[in-house]
C-alpha cells in the first residue's frame, strides 16, 4: 500500500475541522476578503453550513455571508501586518475577472497527498487566489475547507479552498491536481512509502 506517513492521522484530527469555528470561538473581530474586492470587518456570531453570520464593527445590524463569496480570513488585530504581504497581484488571473466558482467539479483542486509533504517539510508555497491576490509562505495546517498559511515574519492567514486558481512551489512547479495526476511530486518526500 502507497502511504505518506502521518498523512492518515493528519486527516483523521483535521480534516473536517472549519476556520470558522476557530473563529467564531475566538469571540475577536476577524477581516474577511470577499470577491469584489470587498473587506468586512467583524464578530462571527454563527457558522451555519453555507453561511456565516456576522456582526460587522462599523454596522450596528449583521450580516449573512455566503461562504462561497470568502476568499481569506484573519485575525483583524493582524491587518497591518499581513496587508502588505497579500497587495502582491497576479495581472493576468485579475484580468480575468474571475468570480466564485460554484460547482465543485471546476474548481482548482490541490490534493492532501500534495499540501501533507508541503506542510511537514515546510516548503514555500505561492498561491494565487481567483482574483489574482498572491499568497506567499509555508502552510501551517489545512482542512476540507481551507488552508493556513505562515507568511512571513509566522503570520497566520487562512484562506478557502474553493477561491485557488493556482498553487506553485519556489521552481514554479505547478501543485494542482491537474498537475499533480500525472506528476505525483509527493513520491519525492521522504514521508513517502511503499
């Protein structure tokens, strides 16, 4: 049997965990990116299976929010730290005026067998999202849902799965399924057995 060691008991404790019970636990205001560029601000009040509700700092009512229309999350107290580590864009994805992509099967899919390796040898990752912003660091955990990426300096910033359009290491290896169906970089790590 072909097995990457570790990555079973990785799945089985993290797997269906959800950035937005971690932050809706953290009773802090978390900054979300939407499409359209849009930035909300806020408590987390609920995470409910297709929405969150939130309670937005400068509004006084709250907000429903499809988690489809979230690209990334963090910690509101962070801001002016990861800001300048996220204004890097991608031109040609921003061209494209890409938009949620609602059926599952058309998205950019990367693999866990891909992320595990990533994640325990720490290898520099650049994802870019379906807008075009440009994430840079090493993946600190991942589930079914979203990724948390250590950028530089360690800060923390999630994003959601469904908002990748691109995923490359350092060499410009592309790291997506497509890629990866045919190229199977994760036989490289020494986590790898068979």
């Amino acid at each position: 049997m072909v097995e990457l060691k570790g990555l079973r008991d990785y799945l089985e404790s993290s797997y269906n965990d959800s950035v937005f019970d971690t932050i809706t636990d953290s009773q802090a205001p978390w900054s979300f990116h939407l499409h359209g560029q849009r930035v909300v601000t806020g408590m987390l009040l609920e995470n409910r299976q297709y929405e969150i509700q939130l309670k937005q700092e400068e509004k006084e009512e709250e907000e429903e929010i499809p988690k489809i229309e979230i690209k990334l999350a963090y910690p509101h107290d962070l801001a002016e730290r990861i800001l300048p580590l996220i204004k890097k864009k991608d031109k040609k994805t921003a061209k494209k005026n890409l938009g949620p992509i609602i059926e599952v099967k058309n998205r950019h899919f990367i693999k866990n067998k891909t992320l595990y390796p990533l994640m325990m040898e720490k290898e520099v990752v650049f994802f870019t999202l379906l807008e075009g912003e440009v994430i840079r660091g090493i993946i600190t955990g991942f589930s079914r849902f979203d990724i948390t990426m250590g950028l530089k300096g360690g800060v923390p910033l999630t994003f959601l799965r469904h908002s990748i359009v691109d995923a490359r290491n350092k060499k410009g290896r592309c790291l997506l399924k497509s890629t990866q169906q045919t190229s199977r970089d994760w036989k490289k790590s020494a986590l790898f057995s068979d």
